[in-house]
RNA sequence: UGGGGCAUCGUAUAAUGGCAGUACAGCGGACUCUGAAUCCGCUAGUCUAGGUUCGAAUCCUAGUGCCCCAGCCA
C-alpha cells in the first residue's frame, strides 16, 4: 500500500535551515557538510532524535555530509561507556557516518596552536583569579563587569603561564586562560569568557598528557571549522553563544562556519534534560537508562518502538525556533500508524477468566485460521487452537452491563474472534469473595470461523485463547512516566514528586497463543485489542517471555464509558 | 531602554502582500469478525492597539506576553 506521505504536508514546505542551505547552495557553497556532536555523558534522548534526523537528514537531501563528533572536553563528566551507546543509537535510528567520527580531543594540539596564537595576538590572557573573584567580576545581567588585573599581564608572561599550565605546573583552579574581549558586553559570553581550565584529570582518550581542557565555546567553533562544517546546527540557547563563536573564527582567520539555531524538542508527559533523567537513573525511580518509559532512544528502542516510527515523529514535528512543547500523543500516533502496518497479530488474555463452551465435546480441539494482519494480506494466515475450555479477558464479561456493552453478558451473543459465536448462559462466582470465576456459554456450530450464514448481526467480536494450550507470558503495561504534562513547571516542587506511581504495571499470567510461550528476537506484535507489544530484549528468558506493551490501541469505548480498560 | 530570541485552532506546523491550510487531539457519522484500522464530516486560530495598502498572519509604529543568558558544564 501506497504511503500517504507523496503529497502531504512536510514534502511541500521546507523548514528555515533547509530554506538557507538551498540558498547558500545557490550562493555558491558546494555541498553541506554538517555534523551530530553529543557528549559523552549520557545516553541520547528523543531530543537528540530530532537534531540527529536533522543533521544526518540535510546531508542525505542535499548530497552533504553528517559527521558524528564526540564533543569530549570534559574528562570529569564523561565515559566510554556512553560513547559506545550514542554510536548504537545512531546506528539504530539508521543513520550512517561512515568514517567520519571525529573527538574533539583530537584537536586539542591545534586547539593550543590556536590559543598561542591569541596570547601573542594579545587577545587573551591567563588569569589568576580565582573562579569565585571571576565570577564577582563578571557583573550582573543589568551591570557591568570590571576587567581583571590580569588583563595587563604581558604577553610574554602569559605565553609562559599558559605553558606552564599545559606542563602541569599548577594545580586546578589556580589559573585560566581568558579571551580579552569585552567587560562591559551585553552578553555575557562577550565579557572574557574562560577558554581552557585546569584539571588534572585523565581523559578517556588523551589519558594523562593534558592537564588543561578547553571549555566548550572554544572547542566547539574551531571543531566545526577544522572538519568544514559549513552549517553548525544547535538549540536556542546556544543562540547568545554565537557572537563569540563568530569572534573566535575571525580572529583566528580560520573558515567560517555558521551556527544556527532551532528549538530544541520538549515532550509532555516526560522530561528530556541529561541532568534530570541522570537523577531518574541514578536514584532509583527506573531501572536503568533504556527502562522501557525512558525517552532515550534505548529507552524507546526497548519499549517497542521503530526507528521509521521516530524518523516520522522527528519529520512531523518540523523544525522552528519557537518554544513548544510536543504532545506525547503525536509520538504514540507515529508508532500506532508504524505498527498498524507491519505488527503481526496476535490474541492474548491479559487477565484470564475461564469460558466453558457447555455444548462443545470434551476433549474435542480444533485448529482455526487466523489473519496475521488485515492490513498486509502478504502477511498471511496463521492456526489457532479452539477447545471447550477458554480464557477471554475479564473485563469483557459483565454480570450488569451498561447500555452500548457490546461484549458478553448473561443472555448476550458474542463472536469469538476467528472461531464461534457463543451466548451467555450462565456463570459462577465465589461464595466469599463475589468474584466470577467462570462463564457457561453454548456455541453455534454453524458459525465456525466467526461468520453468521444467517446473517445475523453480532455487535461485539472478543479475542480468546483456548485454555489447554495456552502459553503463560508475563505483559508489562506502561504508562506515561508522570502524571502531569509539564513536570519541570513547578519551580517549588521537585520534579520526580510528579512520577506516575502506575506508570508500570506487571501482569504474571498471561495467557497468549502457543506460538508466543517460545519466542526469540525483534517482535512486534499486536495483541489484538489491546495494543502493540515487544518481547523484551533483557528479561526474556527461553521459555518465560516477557511482553512491553509499546502503546495500547486507541480505545474510543474507555473514553466514552469513562472505565479503564486493561 | 542589560543582551539575545519567539508569538497562527487545545498542541504543533504551513501560508514570504492575494481564499488562513495540514497533522495530532477532541466531537459526530459510515464501515467493520479488533469499540482498532479505514472513510466522511464537524469544532477550533493569526498576542494587543494604531498605521501603510485595492488587499496584511506577512510591511511600519507602539505596546503586551513567554523563553534563554551572570559554570573554571555542554
């Protein structure tokens, strides 16, 4: 089937970057060349999706490049660990920097030429303030900073401090070097802004050989001038950043790449800062950076979604400079209309109540076909066991139904998916707790695989699993990870009082076609009815499947009777 | 008058002086062996006030609101 994507409404329009690369392509640039610099301290998020499809996206539209860079400048903050689960990501999400990775720390030696080059320039100075006096000296947002006695320092005398620094002769804090810009700047990057500290550190790449690193301001422009980054995309508050970028790559004379910046992605229902998901990690509220309701891509990746899914997501999102804030619901829209497609189907009881078929001969078993997916007849069909004993879900049989109940109930018809239409005509319950605990149905043997050669009509159609040979699976069902759509805009309150308490629920007994008891690999399926389900990669075990439901099915009839449905 | 940015249906996003469109969400209907999907329809928007113009979301003026910046983090 033909996606409906040919004209719709992200081909026809183009977003600002893409509007200014077409027309420095037209100025005379010879191809983009962009670049995906993370660093290193953390796993990527959604948010880094959106400026991954974008950075990796413009190369691939305009015959470009993307680079992936590791912007790695400082050691106390960073691991290899990380390293090696950004590149998975990356990869995952389908994207391809062939070899073209490049560290930051790679260009420390150029990045010190460079400083040299300022110092007797006389456009920056090492200082020995200490951060605290820096910090006091800098100003206010409404005020002024007043310049450092270090300022007149000689040339001379700081070419030989910083070498010293570089030596080791110092210990942390006890200088910097400085750009000599502008104390009384509006902008605060301008007012000499620290290129290089002293940390005594080993860093993961370099390992001991430096004892000072640069800061991000000025690795990063002379990174992207050095790789000819012609289009440095980045987020907004990188915006007041940019006046220093600038001044750096013409001072040094060195090509001029562009900074440009959009909004970067914020998602309701979530929060999408490394800091606030470290603490979510570290302390405990999940089970690690790819837990299932994490927005990290490991997260997601695990919870079930498919990179097509993100990449259309990323797409639909578009690319401006206004602060927004996503709903969550576009996400799950992506991944329903992703699956829908292409998942499998599936019957599974999540909470099992037994259903004896009175009239149907004990010990008699029947193999039925299935539709593997309706939307893909290519998918084919599939055999599913039907015997007098089944499972049906719980909540698909009322004692006392409300009016537009379409499922079972004392006296009511209803189809079981792909085999009989059966009518209620008894239940029991037990004496102490009230709890049913069995439905009697009779079968109409003239309706086998669900049709009504009398044409009668049957509102509601129940998925089942035949008891003898059902498989018993374990179903994780998750929900938004907190319970309000903004959980940082309380600036009181700490933003993890807001978690979702059942934002995981655990189902042990499960009870699902044979076919899912012994399973292995990426599956995505639908159990229908319920929703889109993946076998989870860690906790399954051969022979003990562990489900993550990815997202349930829209459920038009929980919102209309107000009732939480499974 | 510290500096920088942003304002279009509930949420996003298009319209680059010429019919305010699309998607998600919501609501209603059709169809249905998934209360899914699909299809059809509906609701709903240019921050405010002036101005320029035959014509303004778009240009001008003045306001208002929101976001970012005072790390030796990125």
């Amino acid at each position: 089937m033909k996606p409906k994507a040919d004209n719709n409404e992200y081909s026809e329009s183009e977003d600002f970057i893409r509007a200014r690369i077409r027309s420095d392509l037209e100025s005379g640039i010879e191809k983009p060349v962009t670049r995906f610099p993370p660093e290193p301290n953390g796993y990527l998020h959604i948010g880094h999706a959106k400026s991954i499809c974008l950075n990796f996206g413009i190369a691939e539209e305009f015959g470009g490049e993307c680079n992936l860079r590791f912007d790695d400048t400082n050691p106390s903050k960073e691991d290899i660990e990380y390293e090696e689960a950004i590149k998975e990501d990356v990869r995952w999400l389908g994207f391809d920097w062939e070899n073209r990775i490049y560290y930051a720390s790679d260009y420390f030696e150029q990045l010190y030429e460079y400083a040299l080059q300022l110092i007797g320039e006389g456009k920056a100075y090492v200082d020995d303030l200490s951060a605290e006096e820096i910090r006091e000296y800098r100003g206010t947002l409404s005020e002024p900073g007043r310049e450092s006695p270090s300022r007149e320092r000689s040339v001379e005398e700081s070419l030989g401090l910083f070498q010293a620094m570089r030596n080791g002769d110092f210990d942390d804090g006890q200088y910097v070097l400085r750009a000599k810009i502008d104390m009384a700047s509006g902008n605060m990057n301008m007012r000499d802004p620290v290129m290089y500290r002293i940390m005594k550190k080993p860093h993961p790449r370099t390992r001991d050989s430096w004892s000072i690193y640069p800061m991000y301001d000025w690795a990063h422009g002379q990174s992207d001038s050095i790789e000819g980054i012609t289009h440095s995309l980045c987020t907004l508050e990188f915006e007041d950043h940019r006046p220093l970028y600038d001044w750096f790559i013409v001072q040094l004379g060195i090509y001029h790449s562009r900074q440009i910046e959009f909004a970067r992605l914020n998602l309701s229902y979530t929060v999408l800062s490394k800091r606030n998901l470290m603490k979510l990690v570290s302390e405990g509220f999940v089970s690690g950076w790819d837990d299932p309701r994490m927005p990290t891509i490991s997260g997601l990746r695990r919870r079930g979604y498919t990179p097509e899914s993100i990449k259309d997501f990323c797409r639909k999102i578009g690319i401006t400079k206004q602060d927004s804030v996503i709903d969550m619901e576009l996400l799950e829209h992506s991944i329903r209309e992703d699956l829908n497609r292409r998942a499998q189907r599936m019957m599974v009881v999540l909470d099992p109540l037994k259903v004896v078929i009175v009239n149907y001969p004990e010990g008699k078993e029947e193999e039925l076909d299935a539709v593997n997916n309706p939307e893909d007849p290519s998918m084919g069909k599939r055999k599913v066991p039907f015997s007098r004993e089944l499972f049906i879900e719980r909540d698909d049989f009322m004692e006392d139904p409300p009016k537009k109940f379409y499922r079972l109930s004392p006296g009511s018809e209803v189809r079981l998916r792909y085999a009989y239409i059966v009518r209620c005509v008894g239940f029991e319950r037990d004496p102490t707790t009230g709890e049913v605990t069995e439905v009697h149905c009779e079968y109409d043997p003239d309706t086998r695989g669900g049709s009504a050669p009398d044409g009668r009509k049957v509102r509601g159609t129940i998925h089942w699993v035949s008891a003898k040979s059902a498989s018993r699976v374990t179903v994780r069902l998750y929900d938004r990870l907190f319970t309000v759509p903004n959980p940082m805009a309380d600036k009181q309150r700490e933003f993890t009082e807001f978690l979702n308490p059942d934002s995981l629920r655990i189902l042990e007994n499960c009870a699902a076609e044979p076919a899912l008891g012994d399973c292995a690999g990426d599956i995505n399926c639908q159990f229908e009815r319920k929703g889109y389900f993946v076998l989870d990669s860690v906790d399954s075990v051969s022979g003990a499947p562990v489900f993550n439901r990815t997202v349930s099915l829209r459920d038009s009839w929980s919102r209309q009777s107000g009732g939480k449905v499974g």
